[in-house]
C-alpha cells in the first residue's frame, strides 16, 4: 500500500465483486440507460435555455449539481417506494442514471456549450469593427494562390448549380441579374455567359480576391470570416447569419414579419400568377442558389418588395404585385454546419481523454490512496439500497437528515423569498465585518474577506473531509490577503493577477505531485498497454490509457490541423487536460464542489508557450482558453466521480463509460444547437461574458509578443508561478516527513481561485464545528451528524431546483417576469 499525503486515515471505500456464488446486483440495465438518456438528453436541450436566455440558476452550476442531486433524490425518495421492492430501481440502476446526468453535465453549458457559438460568431463582428492590424497575415504568393483557388472553385459550382439546363452556359433566366449582368461580363457577344465567364467575372467583382491579407483566424472554425480581406458588414448575409445571432429576431413576429433576405415570400403578380413561398436574396449569396423560383430583392422588382409585410398591393415595374404571405427568416443551420463539423474532433478528443483519464486513476485513487470521494460519497448515500424492510435509503432514512434537508430548504426558499420582497426579512448567511478603509482595503480580495458568506452545500462537503484541509482552505486565503496587505502597505507593487498567478502556480504543482503518487500504478498500466507481462488489474487498465492518449492526441491534432506548431500544441492539450485532472483531485480528496483554475489557461499559454510565437500560430492554442476557459461543469471531474459510483454500484466500467462518452457527445450536439436555437428566435447571444473579445484583443495588442516590458512581465509571472509551486512542494514533502504538519498541499491552489474566494467562510465554519464536535463529542457525534451534513447539502439544491422551476413555469412558459433567485450557489 502506498502512502500519500492526502487524506491519510480514511477506510476502503470500494467494495469487493460479486463472488460466482453471489448474484450480481442489477445495474447496467436496458431500462436504466433508457431512463438516463430521456433525462440527459431533454436537459442538454433545456439547460442553456434556463441558464442563459431565461436568466434562471444554473441548472448544473458545480461538481455537487442541484438539478442531478434532486432527481436522483427523488428517484430515490419518492419514485422506488411507489415502485415497490420488486420493481424498484437498484443503486447500480440509479448509478448508470447518475452517471449520464453528469456526462451531459459536463458540456451542455460553462464546460463547453456556452462559450462556444459565441467563440464561433463573435469574431466576425469584432474584427468588422475593430481595426487589429496585429490579427492580419500578409498573403505571399503562395498564399494568395491557394485563395484564389479556393474563390474560383466556389465559382465553378455556383456555375454548375446556376445552369440549370446543363449546356455549360447561363442564360437570363439562369443568371441572377439577368441580361444586364450577362451584358457586363458577356465576352463573346453571344448573350449567354460560359462557365469560364461567368467565374472570371465573379473573381472580378469579389474583394477577397483582390485582397492582399487575410486574418489569421482558421477560417473553418468561424463564421462570418471571408477568404482573404475585411468583411463586409453591410452584405445582407453577413447580417442574416452573424447579426442574427448576435442580436436576434429583434421583437419580429412571424405575423410582423417584412420582406428581406431569406425571407419566404408568397405573392401574387400583376398577371395573376400564383408565386409560392419564393426564396428571397440579396447580394452575393444569391450566386448560391438557382435563380428560378427565388425573388432576386437587388433587381427592379425585388427592390420595390423589399421591407413590405403581407396583406399589402406594391407597384412595381412589372405592375402592382400582392403579398399574400412572408415568413421571416429560419435559423441558418447551413452556416453552422460547417464550423461544427470543424470543431468536432476537439470535442471527440476532450471527451474521450476525459472519460479514460477518470477510469484510469480510479483504482489508484480508491484502493491506494484511498481518497474519501466526498461529493461522489453523499451521492451515493442518496441511492444507495435500503436496508431489509425499508424503503429508503439508510442516509435518506435517517431523522438528522430529514430535518436538515428540511431547514435548508426552509432556510434557501425564504431567503429566495426575501429577495424577491414576498417575505419582509432574510435570513442571514452572510455577515458584514468592519474592516473598511486602510490598510483593510489593500488585500487582494478586500470585498470577500469583509462579506464572507455561507453556502450550504460547500459548508456540508467541508465537513466530510480531514481537519487539517479544511483549515488550509481557509487559513491559505485570510493568511494571502493579510500578507498582500501588509507588502502594498509597505510600498510594494502587488496586483491581483501576481496573486493568482501564484495560485495557478500552486495548482500546476499538484499535477506532477499525483503523478508521483502514483507513479507505481501508471508506470504498471504503461508497461502492460505496450505488452510486457504485469498484474492483471494493470492490464485491465491498460485500454483506458490507449483511449486516453487517442483523446489527447485527437485534441492535438486539431490544433496543429489549424497552425499550431506540434510541440506547443501537445504542450497545451497536456497542461489543460491536467489541470483538469488536478480539479477532479481536489474534488475527489477535499470534496470542494465549486472548482476553476485560478486563471484562464491562456494566461499561462501566453508567459510559457505562446511567448513570441507568431499570430497564426498563437491564435489556434489561444482556442482552448476561448472556449474552455470555465472548468465548474466540465467532463473529466464528474467522470472520476461516476467512477466511483460506479465502483460502489457494481456498474461494469467499459460500458458505463462507452455509454458515457455517446451521451456527452450527444449531449453536446443538442446544447450547442440550442444555444443558436434560442439566440436566432430570441434576443440574440445572452452571454455578456466574452472570452473571445478578450483574448484577440491581447494577441492584438502585444501582450503575448516579445519586448523588454513583455520579458520583464513575464519574469514576474514566472517568479509568481514559482512561489506557489514551491509553497506546494514544500507542503506536500513536509507532510511526508512530519506528521504534525497542519498544511495541505492541495489547498493553496484552491484558495487563491474564484471559487476559494466564495467558499473561504463556508471552509472556516465547517473546520470550527468539526473541531468541536471530534473534541467534546468523539468519533461518534461524528458520524451521527455526517447525515445531517449531506441532509443540508440535499436541501439546498432542492430549494434551488424549486425555484428554478418555479421560473420556467411563471416566466418560461406563463410569460410573467420573475426575479432569480442564484444566492445559494456561487456563481
């Protein structure tokens, strides 16, 4: 058995196979992966409408999600008794279901679909309206010939699909414009144009293929981006497909709806003819589609239709036309097709290596180290099998819980209440102190250290775990702020950015520290992924790291696929997918639900491997920082914890995870489709937050090129990084060496995040009452009060499930403003 520096003294939580002569518990069932995917699905759909465009809680929010822990409360509490012993879901049933809530978790918002239609559409409208000259490439004859290729044989096949004929010549029937364009680009005088005409006088009239730059963007990934030069934000297909989602439908109704581009018109002209739901065009994306059976809104009869609402006569050139009908615009899937297709195999890749990754280190996790999986542990106490005679679960079942669940669910709706003036005071969970003016007002995190604030959920997992973490969590943030205060005090220049810089610092350390932990285990899995004879459980293993380095190699791909060089890209695909393996730590040894990196990734991209690297090597590497910048809800952390459910439920590994992997995937499909859904029909990108806008305009700026202020920044991030690496370090050696060492290795990088910032009272109020309890009342006061503990955790997420469906109903689907109620969680 290995030693660690983690939680120590804590009992084996995994427990032994079925023997041949047990019968094996049900789990992996048709009905139980029938019921995870009619939940998961549903709520890739419904989670972006909640979070973002209805402004509702989060429906996921962190690694002790509220939505999952209800559902499987209630499956639990309320579904299995009305189902009866026989008929009753089992806990590897509940685990299977579980399991595929928090795949479907892990992207359907913060982890991945949020940020990533408007990483995909954002750009085109910055750029337009921003001149960053640093984001240009100058295009060198090579260059400029491979655009102009690709220009002339988009040309070819709009050629192609305008004869509709097939005689290798436009007529003016077939050629949008008609005789006048044909009269312009007509070189033989023979009054058609050949194919070879009809291109030369496209490339003619196309900026792009006169420009002699272009961004330095993947152009694939984007929408909005042309080949070569600015776009132009006047083209009405620009307007239809990148101002449409930025903005919306604008308030227009499908009854209110006017003539314009993409718009179906149904009208009837002077001669009686009967036009039915025509196309209507305008501009270049006209040469995209046949002429016959569209309304051409640049030519003399479309112009005089244009901006006219049905039920109307117009006089037109051709004589007065009535609009019968006109449907606004659909959401252009044909736009998004493309770029989703090119951001497939991130998303392929980032799955299947976060999935594998959690099956690989979960026996040196549970057997060796034996890690308390805080988080995982309270769920499964929620599902876990009732005891003979008894319908609920033992936890579940228990009257600490029961009142617990009760007050804090009590306590969160009347707080909900207050805020929204129902109720004429507020229960308080939070507190003012006086520490107002200097030398007060010079700690990093001056308004967090004087509003400490209780959330139930983060007070009830600090609980669960060892005295000497939670005290770190805490004592690492009050002990940085009084030190940074007393530093500025003296005169020294400490900014914010120094301070989680030394905190990213602390978090990469804990990476290199696991690996060495349990360095035996993988060094076993290794040997036995390339064949040499091991013990058969790391032969067992062995497929998880194979699929882990396809993921990982997939990722990397991609981005060299889109400029990056091969070196920093592997590097970069390696630092974020072991941050995250660091988050899924710390999450499976301090129970901590609320987790980020104390930065974006990219900061550290910039000081390490971007530094001097070229634009339009930087950009693709800067991708993963502008799309995967949040790591609350992301898949390899919820995956080591439905590794562990696994464990306890009997759930066979291999299948649960493939099942995983499809859903996520999936998952990911349906939530991304829903945020262009709902941005196109609604008000446009709800999102304020724009990494994107962020990180171009760093690049663009200089920031991450070279220089003598840039290298004399970037010593002092590296200075930063290497204090909190070595304050890690040093933590980790001397709790191996000391046992009366009172600091944890993993809570300085915790601390100085977001996260530790919210929660640093919540940790404090947890150790105090733990303190007490192990003094005055022993191991057993203990244990009885453990219930209690995730019955607070059960109710908050109740409450706040409460109110996120009391807003989907009053103001979802009734239409009637409600206020939010998102105080229980941090956000």
């Amino acid at each position: 058995m290995e030693t660690q520096w983690g939680s120590g003294k804590v009992r084996r939580v995994s427990e032994p196979s079925p023997t041949p002569t047990t019968p094996r518990p049900r789990a992996f069932t048709v009905r139980a992966v029938v019921i995870g995917v009619l939940l998961a699905l549903p709520l890739a759909w419904l989670t972006p409408w909640n979070d973002w465009y209805l402004d509702n809680a989060y429906l996921f929010n962190n690694f002790l999600p509220p939505l999952a822990t209800t559902v499987l409360l209630l499956l639990a509490a309320v579904v299995n008794p009305l189902l009866g012993p026989r008929r009753r879901l089992a806990r590897g049933e509940l685990v299977v279901i579980a399991a595929l809530l928090l795949a479907v978790g892990g992207v359907v918002s913060s982890g991945f679909a949020r940020y990533w239609s408007g990483v995909v559409a954002g750009p085109a409208r910055m750029l337009a309206r921003t001149n960053h000259d640093a984001l240009k490439l100058p295009l060198d004859e090579a260059r400029a010939e491979a655009a102009l290729a690709r220009m002339r044989a988009h040309a070819e096949r709009d050629a192609a699909r305008l004869d509709a004929d097939g005689n290798g010549r436009l007529d003016a029937d077939e050629a949008w414009g008609s005789a006048e364009r044909i009269a312009a680009a007509d070189r033989d005088g023979d009054g058609t144009l050949t194919r070879e005409e009809y291109v030369l006088a496209r490339l003619a009239g196309d900026d792009a293929a006169q420009a002699t730059w272009t961004w330095a963007l993947p152009g694939d990934l984007f929408l909005g981006l042309p080949p070569a030069g600015p776009s132009d934000a006047n083209d009405a297909e620009y307007q239809h497909v990148v101002d449409g989602y930025l903005d919306g439908a604008r308030g227009v109704s499908a009854a209110g709806a006017r003539i314009g581009h993409r718009a179906r018109v149904t009208w009837r002209a002077a001669d009686g003819v009967l036009h039915e739901r025509e196309l209507a065009l305008s501009g270049d994306e006209r040469e995209h589609h046949p002429a016959a059976g569209a309304l051409d809104l640049d030519a003399p009869l479309g112009a005089a239709l244009r901006g006219h609402r049905a039920g109307v006569v117009v006089a037109t050139p051709l004589g007065p036309v009535e609009i019968l009908a006109v449907e606004p615009p659909g959401v252009p899937w044909y736009a998004w097709a493309a770029p989703a297709l090119a951001w497939a195999p991130l998303v392929i890749g980032l799955c299947l290596a976060s999935i594998a990754a959690a099956f690989l280190v979960r026996r040196q996790w549970l057997e060796h180290e034996r890690l308390p999986y805080p988080v995982a542990a309270a769920t499964f106490s929620l599902i876990d099998d009732p005891q003979p005679g008894r319908r609920l679960p033992p936890v579940v079942g228990d009257r600490g819980f029961g009142v617990a669940l009760a007050i804090a669910a009590a306590v969160v709706t009347w707080r909900g209440l207050a805020a929204m003036d129902v109720v004429p005071f507020t229960i308080a969970l939070e507190v003012r102190l006086p520490l107002d003016g200097q030398p007060w007002e010079k700690m990093y995190e001056w308004w967090m250290q004087v509003n400490p604030h209780l959330f139930l959920g983060m007070l009830a997992m600090a609980f669960l775990i060892p005295l000497d973490l939670s005290f770190s969590l805490w004592f690492f943030f009050v002990a940085t702020n009084l030190i940074v205060m007393a530093l500025r005090t003296g005169g020294h220049e400490i900014s914010f950015h120094h301070v989680r810089h030394v905190g990213f610092g602390a978090f990469a350390m804990i990476a290199p520290l696991v690996l060495w932990l349990g360095r035996r285990w993988y060094l076993a899995v290794a040997a036995a992924a390339f064949g040499r004879r091991t013990d058969a459980a790391a032969r067992a293993a062995a497929p998880w790291l194979w699929a882990m380095i396809g993921g990982l190699a997939t990722m990397a791909a991609w981005l060299v696929a889109h400029g990056a060089p091969v070196v920093e890209a592997i590097g970069m695909v390696l630092m974020y997918v072991g941050f995250l393996l660091v988050i899924a730590r710390i999450l499976a040894e301090a129970g901590v639900p609320f987790l980020q990196m104390p930065e974006n990734i990219n900061e550290l991209l910039y000081t390490t491997i971007g530094f001097g690297l070229p634009v339009a090597a930087l950009l693709p590497l800067a991708l993963i920082g502008m799309c995967l910048l949040d790591a609350r809800e992301a898949v390899l952390p919820y995956a080591v914890d439905a590794s562990y459910l696994a464990e306890r439920g009997a759930v066979p590994p291999r299948r649960l995870a493939a099942t995983m992997l499809v859903v996520a995937l999936a998952g990911a499909a349906i939530a991304c489709a829903a945020v262009v859904w709902f941005a196109y029909t609604g008000s446009g990108h709800s999102d304020t937050f724009t990494p994107y806008q962020y990180e171009l305009d760093k690049i663009a700026n200089g920031d991450a090129a070279g220089g003598v202020a840039s290298t004399a920044r970037r010593a002092e991030d590296f200075w930063c990084y290497g204090l909190g690496a070595g304050v890690t370090a040093a933590c980790a050696v001397a709790r191996t060496l000391l046992s009366w060492w009172p600091f944890h290795p993993l809570a300085l990088g915790v601390a100085l995040s977001y996260p530790g910032a919210h929660g640093w009272a919540s940790f404090l109020v947890a150790w105090a009452a733990k303190a007490l309890i192990m003094r005055y009342g022993g191991v057993g006061l203990y244990r009885r009060l453990v219930p209690v503990a995730i019955g607070l955790a059960a109710g908050e997420a109740l409450a706040v499930c409460g109110f996120a469906v009391a807003k989907i109903v009053i103001q979802g689907i009734h239409g009637v403003p409600i206020a939010t109620y998102v105080n229980a969680l941090p956000s």
